[in-house]
C-alpha cells in the first residue's frame, strides 16, 4: 500500500516526528536535490504539510499538492499561507498559538531594555578593550517609568503590557478597538500612540492588513528619542523609512528580531550604532520548540484520526 506522505518545508525537530512515522513517508524539503521534480512527481501523495508563517506552500509545489487536507503551520504567524486558497480547496490549516507567547513577550522586554539601556554597545565596548583605553561608557536612557506603546493588544501584547507595568511604565495600545475592561489607555490610531510613546512594541500579526502599519510619519511622532521595537513581522514597518530616519536622527534606536526579505539585513540597519538586531529568534527557547513542535504534531494525530484539531485556524 502506498503511503501518504509528510512533507517538512521548514526545520523541524527529528524527535517530535517520530510518532509520525507509523503514519506518513516523511519527506524534508531541505534535503530534496530536486524539490520541484519530487513534487511533480509525488506531490498528489502528499497529505499533510508542515511549514512556517513566513515561508508558508513554497510556490514550486503549490499546484502538484492535489490531495493536501492540512497545513501546519509552526508558528502562531501563517501570513504566508494563502487562507483563501486553502478555504476553497477545502484544505484545513492549525498554528500553535499560545505556548510562545510568555517566551515571545520576554524578549521583547528583552529588547526594549537592550536598545534603552545599549546592552550590545556596552558589551562591544568591553571585548574591545575600551573601557581601559577609553574610559566610562556613554550614559543611557532610562527604561523605567517611560511611555509603552503597544501596537497589537493580542495574547502577545497583554503579556508585554503586564511585564512592561511590572517596570513603572504607562501603558498604551492601540488595535482594531478599544478593547472592554482594560486599564491601558486606548490610540485611535499608531500614529496618536506613537505621538504619546517613548517606545513602541510591535505585537500585531503580518499580513495585508497590517502591511506598513508603522511607517514615516509613526516614526517621526515616535521621535528623535523615541525607540522602535518589533517582535512581530518586518511587513508591519516600513523597513526604508525606518532606515531614513534612523540615519537622520528623526528616530532614536529601533530594536528588531523581525525584517523584511529575512535572512536578509540592510546593512545600513547592521552597521547603525542606533539599533539593535536579533536573528528572528523571540520564541526560540528550548521549552517552547518543544512545545510548538508538540503542537503541530498532536494537531496532525488528531486530524488523520478524524478528531477535532486544537488549534485551527479556519
Ligand atoms: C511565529 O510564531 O509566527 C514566529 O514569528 C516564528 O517563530
């Protein structure tokens, strides 16, 4: 009997797939010579997909995929997955919300401080020997009891919120509505909030809707010391303004685990001594990939054994 197959568009952990394996052929992408010609050749064996928010069905085997019924996206972002294209081919899609945003709110407190405080700076400034030759390190701006900024009050935004009043912040959101119960003072728009901000924190999903959600005009109301962060997707800034007005000083510091075109990173943005830069990397603790991984899989259990999927998302 032939097999259905598992196809892994992303890197995912060996371990978590092997309950899988009873099931499917798993195939890895990453190790096909020849992806399109394995899709042409046995992309109608392919069942289940798992993949990620920003690479989604790689285009070269989208339309081979006749018998796909589940994308599992890892990840709580699937901006990259085509829903309207899954609806119609009757193909179901789950994330794994949830289990990464504690993980994903840390880092963006993480970030904040470091770009507040110019933890990488300080650091740089001790390996290269400057202390000695040169002396104390600049003076920085304090974090505490500044203006937070949330774009985005979602299951990752209230966990921001909460970390950052933890350190005598105010806090701010804005987001499609004002949302009931809550204490943080609602912006209309980015724009008034950025007005208001010491520092922004971008916490919405990518996506057409929130594409340049953040652009020149946000920017300069956040201001010459206002700082930037974004955990969320590069789409949601615009990435050429943000560089404009960083080199003219129209911006303060911005703090990015999140870019256009990753891996890709302008250099202006890497050579700048006003931002600080991590590799895509908010939920990538130890703890939660295990959790997301395990996620993904039990979504995949239930749905070949015809259950209810925990974590749909249409
Ligand atoms: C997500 O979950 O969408 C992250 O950006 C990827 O880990």
């Amino acid at each position: 009997m032939i097999r259905p197959i598992l196809l892994v568009v992303t890197p995912f952990s060996q371990e978590a797939l092997e309950p899988l394996q009873e099931y499917f052929d798993i195939v890895q992408w990453q190790s096909l010579p020849a992806p399109e010609a394995f899709c042409a050749q046995h992309g109608s064996g392919v069942l289940v997909l798992i993949t990620n928010g920003m690479v989604g069905v790689p285009p070269p085997c989208r339309d081979t995929l006749a018998n796909l019924a589940l994308i599992a996206c890892n990840g709580v972002g699937y901006d990259a997955i085509d829903l309207g294209w899954a609806d119609a081919r009757g193909i179901r899609v789950i994330n794994t919300p949830d289990v990464l945003s504690a993980d994903v709110a840390d880092f963006a407190m993480a970030l904040a401080l470091a770009a507040f405080r110019r933890v990488p700076a300080a650091d740089r400034y001790v390996r290269e020997n400057k202390w000695r030759r040169q002396g104390a390190f600049t003076l920085t701006r304090r974090f505490w009891g500044s203006k937070v900024g949330i774009v985005g009050l979602g299951r990752i935004g209230h966990l921001i919120a909460r970390r950052a009043a933890a350190f005598d912040t105010q806090i701010g959101y804005t987001g499609r509505r004002q949302q009931d119960g809550v204490a943080y003072a609602y912006f209309p728009t980015v724009l008034a909030l950025a007005g208001w901000a010491d520092v922004l924190i971008v916490a919405t999903p990518g996506g057409a809707d929130t594409c340049h959600l953040v652009s020149r005009v946000e920017l300069e109301a956040l201001g010459p010391e206002g700082v930037l962060v974004n955990i969320a997707r590069g789409s949601v800034v615009n990435q050429l303004a943000l560089i404009d007005c960083l080199e003219s000083g129209q911006l303060g510091a911005a703090a990015l685990d999140v870019f256009d075109d990753e891996p890709q990173v302008p250099e202006a943005l890497a050579q700048s001594a006003s931002t600080v830069l991590s590799p895509h990397i908010a939920s990538a603790t130890v703890q939660t990939r295990q959790a997301m991984a395990a996620l993904v899989v039990d979504n995949i259990l239930r749905h070949i054994n015809g259950k209810c999927l925990i974590s749909p998302v249409n």
